[in-house]
C-alpha cells in the first residue's frame, strides 16, 4: 500500500496569460505607444515620409508587446514559442473568404448604422494610413495580420483558453481586439471578426489561418477603399446604402447568408477534428 504522506502534490502547470494578466499586457501597450511615438517625431524631424514612419512605429510598439509577452511566458515555463497542432485544411481557406466577405460587410452595415459619423480629424488619419504606397499597405495587410494575431490569439486567447474556457478565450481576445484599435468605429467590426477569428483558433489550435483571415479582411478593404475613393465621392463615412444603392436591411441579409453559408462549411470541414 502506498503511503499517502509520501506522496508529493503535483504542481499545477502554470500557462500565460490569464485574465489579469492580459489585461496588464494590454497596458503595457501605452508606455511602448510613447516609446514609439517619440521614435517617430523622431523620424519626422528628419523628413521621413508619413507612411514610412506610422510603419516603424506600429512595428516597434507591437513588436515590443510581443516580445515582452514571450519573454513572460519563457520565464514561468510556458512554451516561449507559438505552438501549432496538425494541418488545417485547404478548405477552410478557401470559405474563410467569403465568410470574412459577409461578415465585414455586416458589420459595416451594422456600425453605420448604430454609430455617428466618423470625426473628421480620425477619418484623416484612417485614411492617409489607407494610401496606396508600399509602407501603408505593408502596415495594413501584413504588420497588422501578423502581430495582432500573435498577441491577440496567440498568447491571450491560447493562456484564456487554458486559464478559463474557449468561450472566455475567444470573447476577451475578441474584446481586447476590439480595444487596442482604439475607436469604436473599427472596435465594433473588430469585436465581431475577433470572435470568429477566435473560434477559428480554437478550432484548428494554429496562428496561421488567423493571420490569413485578417490579411484578407484588411486587403480587401484597403482594396475597396482605394478604388471607390478614386472613382467616386466616396469616404469612410458614406454609407453601404449609398455604395451599393440598397437598404441596409437587404445588405445586411445578404452580407449574412453569405457569412452564414461560409460558416456553416467551414463547421462541416472541421466537426471530427479533436480539441484538446
């Protein structure tokens, strides 16, 4: 018989982050903001064009949040590294882009809808960063995709998925997404595809086609912008209804059958695949 004082308690394995965790680490994003922004009044002063120095600073205030959150994570004995389990499948990308389609243009719908026009000093700065130059569309379809993700799903939504639930997982980092973009006219559509990008995380456990997900959707609307902005009146507060000549409530529930059918396959593709 096994003597019970002998036995020695197993420690609990310790992930990173957890809820409060996350929540410093999201903080922690202000001071590297500063740091960032002094580096490009810095770059300014030199006569450094706009898009080249927005690039650097969003790449060295997201570049120092990701490495403090690996550096955490090696400390305490987390996997320091983004870890990946099995393939995913072809086919999920492949729907994953009519599912973004639908459900950005939801959303848009949806945000014109609910909330004010964008203020004007805003919309100046969204759309100078929305310029067709090579550093605003490296920003957009590339920094972005790839350090979001990996601070968003990767180390927040992978420790609250361990820490608590998938469910709280996927809406934290949903909420997080949404509140580093810093206004509400991007946090609502941000919210929204932060939840399905983090059921397609918790579903296939890899970085990979979140960081798709989001390059298409932010390609894609880069690549709206630019060509109705050169072609019409059009900026970033006209309406859907005025873009597509229709009610809102018809663009609205063609934007989700389109999602909800993408969804509904994208589901089928992945109901064997074992979570764990």
């Amino acid at each position: 018989m096994f003597d019970s004082n002998n036995l020695q308690e197993i420690p609990k394995r310790s992930f990173y982050p957890n809820l409060t965790q996350s929540w410093i680490l999201v903080l922690c994003l202000f001071p590297v903001l500063i740091f960032a922004n002094a580096l490009g009044e810095i770059m300014k002063a030199m006569s450094f064009d706009n898009s080249i120095m927005t690039f650097v600073e969003y790449v060295v205030a997201l570049g120092m949040l990701t490495f403090i959150a690996f550096a955490v994570k090696s400390k305490i004995g987390d996997k320091p590294l983004i870890h990946y389990k099995g393939k995913v499948s072809a086919w999920v990308y492949v729907f994953a882009i009519p599912a973004i389609i639908g459900l950005s243009g939801l959303t848009d719908t949806l945000s014109t809808m609910i909330l004010p026009e964008i203020p004007e000093s805003l919309k100046k700065v969204l759309e100078e960063n929305m310029s067709f130059n090579l550093f605003s569309i490296l920003t957009a379809v590339v920094a972005a995709p790839v350090f979001e993700e990996i601070i968003c799903r990767g180390i927040i939504c992978e420790g609250l998925i361990k820490n608590i639930s998938p469910r709280a997982g996927i809406l934290w980092s949903a909420f997080i997404f949404a509140l580093i973009h810093l206004n509400p006219w991007q946090g609502l559509s941000a919210f929204v595809i932060g939840c399905f990008i983090g059921w397609i995380y918790w579903k296939t456990r890899s970085i990979i086609p979140c960081i798709f997900i989001h390059f298409t959707n932010n390609a894609l609307a880069l690549c709206a912008y630019l060509y109705y902005s050169s072609n019409t009146d059009y900026d970033l507060n006209t309406s859907p209804s005025e873009i597509y000549s229709s009610n809102e409530v018809v663009i609205i529930i063609v934007h989700a059958l389109i999602f909800f059918a993408s969804f509904g396959l994208i589901v089928k593709i992945l109901k064997s695949k074992r979570i764990t």
